[in-house]
C-alpha cells in the first residue's frame, strides 16, 4: 500500500494540516497580548493618567 494514495488518506492529512494552520492562527493572535501583559506586569509601577488623575 503506498502513503496517501486512498481519497480518505488524503482528505485526514488536508485536516491536520488545515488544524495545524488555525492552531498557528490561535496562538499568532494570543501571544502578543500575552507578552504585553507581561510587560505591564515587569515594569516599574508608573501612575497611569486614569489613576494620577483621581
């Protein structure tokens, strides 16, 4: 029997590669934030206009 050669065989590897894609998609649009958020937390405590302002 020779790889990928049946439909079905084909079709289950397009899914993973098409999982794999949004998987990549997720985490491209997550990490960013993630990094900024800890950015903010790492940085030295500035008062923020918001809060100089009360």
């Amino acid at each position: 029997m020779s790889a990928a050669s049946s439909p079905l065989e084909r079709e289950l590897r397009r899914m993973e590669v098409i999982a794999r894609r949004e998987q990549l998609r997720l985490v491209g649009r997550v990490l960013p934030r993630v990094a900024e958020r800890r950015r903010w937390a790492d940085a030295p405590r500035r008062q923020s206009p918001t809060t100089a302002a009360r």
